[in-house]
C-alpha cells in the first residue's frame, strides 16, 4: 500500500492552507477567494483518504492477528495429534529388548507346542 497519494493530499490542502491564510492578511483578495473556494475540497480529500488508511491498517492488522492465532492453533493441533499417536503406539523398555528382557521382534509371538511347564 502506497502513502504517496495520502502525503501529497495532505501538502496540497497545508500549503493550500497557508496560501489562503496568507492572502488575507496581505489583502489580496482573488487569491484569497480562489484558495478558499479549493480549500474545502482539498479538506475533505485529504480527510477521507486518511479514513481509508486507518481503516485499511486496522484491517491489515487484524488479518495478521487471525492468522497468527490460526497458525498457533494448527500447530497445537499438530503437536497434540503427533503425542497422541506416541501415546498409542507400543515402545520398547531398552533398545533391541521387550518388557520382559527378550529380544524384541516385529512379528506376532511363537506359537506354542501345546504342552505346560512343570
């Protein structure tokens, strides 16, 4: 967004301003005439485009707010998605071992004989 019609506006309607101020105290009264008469144009193109700003950074400002707090949400939803998917997988006690110190391996157990331990 560019502020150079906003700054230009405003350095007509000032020395606008000045101009008109001026030509009345020297008397010189075409010169005042025509400086007022701009004068209230100029005034309400440089009020106005002062609203737009304001309300265009007030809008910036707040699509950066949202979308600040939507991507912490994403992240919170992420990081709780990734510990529950920890939290639902099986981990091994030491690294190679199972719970109960056998080695650990990534098939289904051996099937038994049939017979009981005495």
């Amino acid at each position: 967004m560019s502020y150079r019609p906003l700054a230009f506006v405003s350095g007509l309607t000032l020395g606008d301003y000045l101009l008109w101020n001026w030509s009345l105290n020297a008397n010189h009264d075409v010169l005042a005439l025509v400086s007022g008469l701009t004068l209230p144009p100029l005034t309400l193109a440089c009020t106005w485009m002062l609203a737009l700003t304001l309300i265009r950074l007030i809008g910036r400002s707040r699509r950066r707010s949202g979308r600040g707090a939507a991507i912490a949400a994403s992240r919170s939803d992420r990081d709780r998605n990734m510990s529950e998917a920890a939290a639902r997988t099986p981990t091994a006690t030491a690294a190679g071992t199972g719970r109960d110190g056998s080695p650990a391996s990534p098939g289904p157990p051996p099937p038994s004989s049939g017979k009981l331990a005495a």
